[in-house]
C-alpha cells in the first residue's frame, strides 16, 4: 500500500457501483474492456457535471464585477508549454518494478519494494505528464503538440487580447472551464486521478504586492464556496516548497476528507509573475500593464484558484451518501442534484391522473429539470429518486382532482404536505433557492 491512503473502502464501492446503476459514471469504452484513467458520465452525471460547473461559474464569473470568462483551445503553439516549463519540468518521479513490470509514482512508495509482488525497484526517473499528439498529415517532431495539462495556458497566452478588448483594470480575472490531460502514471481512486478531466481556473491579475492579501482573499472565498454547495468535511493546508509546483510562489490546497484519506479537490497558487513573464520571453511581445493612475508599468501577478470538477463531484457524492435502513440516499444540495423534483401518478392505469400529473410535469419541465415516475407503487418511487439525490418528490392523487393540490415530499425529512398547483412553482423555487 502506498503512503498517505487507506485500504480500499466499502463506502467508495458502493459509490462506485451506484453511480454506474443510477447512471451518473461508467467505465470508459467498457464495451472494449475499458481504457484505464477514463471516464463516461452518464444522462445523471452529466447533468450534475452542468451543475457544479454552473454553479462555478454563475459565483465566480457572472456575479462578480472583476471576472470575465475565456474559451481557449485545448491544443496551443507547444511553444507555449516550453515557455511554461511544461516540457522540462511536468513531470512526476516514476519507478518500475523490474519483476512485474508494474509502474508506479515513486513518491507514493513507501520502501524500495513493488507493493503489487515485492520485486525491486528501479531508480526513479521523471516522466512527463503531458499527452501528446500530432497536427497534420506528417507525423514528426515539428508536428508535436500536447494536449493541455491545465487550462490555464490559455488564459495566460490571451491576456493582451482581453486587455485590449474589454474595459477591465487591475484586479481582475479570467475564468476558463474546460479539459484537461495528463498521462498520470497511476491513474486511481475512480473518478479522483484520471487521465482526462475538467478544472474550473481563474487567474486573478493582481498588482505587486497585492498578492498575498488577494491570495488570502481566494482561500476564504473558495472555502465558503464549497459550504454553499452543500460540501461538508473539508479543510485547507498549505503546501510545503518541495510539494509546490514549479511556477508557485505559495499554495494552500482545499482538501475533502474522502474515504481513501483527505485529498486535494482545489489549489489555491499564488504563480507571482512566472507565467506572464516566461510567454513575454519567449514571444517577445509585450505582456505588462500599465496603470493610469500612477503611470506605471509591470507584469501583474497572478493568484490561481484551480479546481477539478470530478473531484469536487466525487466530494459531493461521498459526502451525500448515506444508508437509512434500507433506504439509501443522496443527500445532495438541490443546487447540485441532478434532477430538482419528480412527478408521479398515484396510479398509471388512471388515465385522469395521468393526464393532471403530465399536464404538472409538462409545466415544471419549463422552469426546473423535473422527472417523470409512473413505474411500481409509490414506496418504491420515492426510494428510486432517493437513491439519486431528487429533493422533492410530487404526487398526483385522486384529491388532486377534487382540491387542484398535490402531495410534496422532501427527501432528507421525508415530511409531506399538501401544496396547492397553482402555488407549486413559487413553493419549489423558494426550497430550491
Ligand atoms: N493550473 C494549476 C493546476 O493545474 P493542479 O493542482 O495540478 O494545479 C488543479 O490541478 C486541480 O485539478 C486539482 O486540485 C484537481 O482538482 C484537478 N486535477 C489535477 N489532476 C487531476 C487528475 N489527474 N484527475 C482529476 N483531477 C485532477
């Protein structure tokens, strides 16, 4: 067993085998035997993915007055990642075990034997992380390029064009949502290291000496950002020197208290001026700021929060998971759940009802990201959308007929009450909010 981690555990087993029945994760290319460190995300997961990210985006970019979004290309000029240091230095220490053959992180390794068949090892050495491909028909060396190891490389290569585009003034940021790749040696831990994910990362552009009070600022800011999702259990640390990657001045990590031990979901760097003046470097062009107020002129710094969007979901699903008898449920944030409420039928086969309950159904699909239940009895319904995080559930019964009211069910509580029809979209909006 490697350092740090804890023998594999029920509790992410059952996760696990959930989120490929309730259709939020499946293997990647399972049809093929797999691919190791790449995911599916099912109809559910998709729509919890949406969610986090929006929720991101929404309190980091729309709401904010200093933060514009960016789109870049995941495959840059690979100049650009020898001017980051990419090429030379992304790189993690691997060993191979000269018996088995098995590779693993050599600073994982607690020992100098296989954890998988206690052959020796070899000495360790770098292997780069980042993922390479090639652009047009000839394949060679000028054709090399790489998929992007974080997304940041795109903000920092447009920091002139949103200078010069947009009226924005120091401190700002640029946020991007997108992919990223690494050729992890040890891809694990389901959907925590994989070898394709999404991070969520915002360079907040900063004056000299301003930075270590806006990276204070980011820390809080993002801790209370997982709170507001609903994420429990977590805790900041700050990295030591030799933990810290090679552009960071500082780094607090944000970690969950996951089931195999507590992890990293989101950096927090203060990166100082490295990337800006490295791209200066090696394009020549000019990538200061100048400030009108003092008629100076300098490379701003940068403070990085940098988070993982399936690790963050990960957290969130261990986090809701729980086993109440035989009801399992997860208790998920209604911001984050994938589906806000589900309509059912008391009775399929009552065409009156059916037809109210679609008509209900039909107008919430308008406003919200409802379900439609009419398979078994209610019992189990209840207990199916438990399973998958649905805050509210809504049946259609005969009184409904008579009195235009439903039964509203919470999930967490199980508490029931009636709530008039016309009343039920301001009645969810104010739960939901
Ligand atoms: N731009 C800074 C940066 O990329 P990082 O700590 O290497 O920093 C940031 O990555 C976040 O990206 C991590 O906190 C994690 O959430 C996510 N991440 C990194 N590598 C990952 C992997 N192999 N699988 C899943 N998520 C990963």
């Amino acid at each position: 067993m490697t350092k740090k981690e804890k023998p594999p555990s029920d509790k992410l087993e059952k996760i696990v085998s959930l989120a490929k029945r309730r259709g939020f994760i499946y293997p990647g290319s399972e049809i093929y035997g797999g691919l190791g460190g790449f995911y599916d995300f099912g109809p559910l997961g998709t729509e919890m993915k949406f969610n986090i990210k929006n929720a991101w985006w929404r309190d980091v970019v729309q709401m904010r007055d200093d933060v514009v979004g960016l789109n870049a290309a995941i495959i840059m000029n690979p100049k650009a990642w020898e001017a980051s240091g990419h090429v030379s230095g992304f790189s993690d220490p691997l060993v191979e075990c000269k018996k088995c053959h098995h590779r693993f992180r050599a600073d994982n390794i607690t020992g100098d034997e296989c954890p998988d068949c206690g052959g020796h090892l070899t000495e360790s050495r770098n292997f780069n992380l980042m993922l390479k491909t090639s652009i047009g028909p000839v394949e060679d060396s000028a054709s090399t390029a790489y998929l992007r190891p974080e997304t940041a490389g795109g903000i920092f290569l447009n920091f002139k064009n949103v200078l010069d585009t947009m009226r924005v003034k120091l401190p700002f940021g640029i946020a991007q949502i997108g992919k990223a790749f690494r050729n992890e040696i040890n891809p694990k831990d389901f959907i925590f290291r994989t070898r394709e994910f999404e991070q969520m990362e915002l360079e907040y552009f900063v004056k000299p000496g301003e930075d270590e009070e806006k990276f204070d600022e980011w820390v809080k800011n993002r801790t209370k950002w997982y709170e507001s999702i609903g994420l429990k259990n977590i805790r900041t640390r700050e990295q030591s020197k030799d933990e810290r990657a090679h552009y960071a001045k500082a780094t607090t990590d944000i970690e969950y208290e996951f089931p195999f031990g507590s992890q990293e979901i989101e950096g927090v760097a203060n990166r100082g001026n490295f990337d800006l003046g490295a791209h200066a470097k090696a394009s020549g062009k000019d990538l200061t700021y100048f400030e009108e107020e003092t008629k100076e002129r300098y490379l701003p710094y940068v403070i990085e929060p940098s988070a993982g969007v399936e690790r963050i979901m990960l957290a969130l699903l261990c986090d809701a998971y729980s086993e109440e008898g035989d009801r399992v449920v997860l208790k998920l944030n209604p911001r984050i759940a994938p589906h806000k409420a589900a309509i059912f039928p008391l009775l399929a086969n009552k065409p009156k009802l059916v037809e109210l309950a679609k008509d209900i159904y039909r107008d919430l699909k308008k406003d919200f990201v409802v379900a439609w239940d009419e398979r078994g009895n209610i019992g189990k319904r209840y207990f199916s959308q438990d399973e998958i995080g649905t805050p509210y559930c809504i049946t259609v019964d005969f009184d409904s007929l008579e009195k235009n009211d439903v039964t509203v069910r919470e999930r967490d509580s199980m508490k029931q009450e009636r709530v008039n029809i016309k009343e039920l979209k301001t009645y969810l909006s104010d739960k939901l909010t």
